[in-house]
C-alpha cells in the first residue's frame, strides 16, 4: 500500500513566505472605511415649505416612497460620522 504521508506535509518555506510578502503589499488595513458624504442642513422655513408640498401631492405619488428613502440614506450618512 502506498504511502500518504508527503499529503500531510506543510507547504514549502519558500511558498509560504512569498504568500505572507505578498500579503504585506495590501494598499490599506481592513479598517479603513470610505468617507462619509456631507449632509446638507435644511432651514426650518426650508423643511415645512418640504412638508406643505409633500402634503399637496397625490394620494399614492411616488415621490413620497423616494423621499422616504432619501430619509434613511439622510440617517446613514449621519451615523457614518
């Protein structure tokens, strides 16, 4: 019956220490994060005029759902920082 042994063995020195060199080439660590978009600040004038005119729209329009969704983004954004 044939031998298993040279399965079982380590990776080659040389293998194992090209791998670890080229691990070292990375450009960044794994913490680093992208950066953070600006939120714009909205007046309170600016907000309500938003609200009357949401108000004003439609029942069912589909800009309520999108800005819904820019809300969450908003609220993303915000815990980025």
């Amino acid at each position: 019956m044939p031998s298993t042994a040279r399965c079982s063995t380590p990776l080659p020195a040389a293998l194992l220490i090209a791998i670890l060199w080229l691990t070292g080439c990375a450009m960044a660590g794994s913490e680093t994060r992208a950066p953070c978009p600006p939120v714009v600040d909205y007046t309170s004038a600016e907000q309500a005029g938003a609200a009357d005119e949401v108000e004003a729209l439609p029942e069912g329009a589909v800009l309520v759902r999108m800005l819904s969704d820019y809300a969450v983004l908003r609220d993303q954004t915000r815990a980025c920082r």
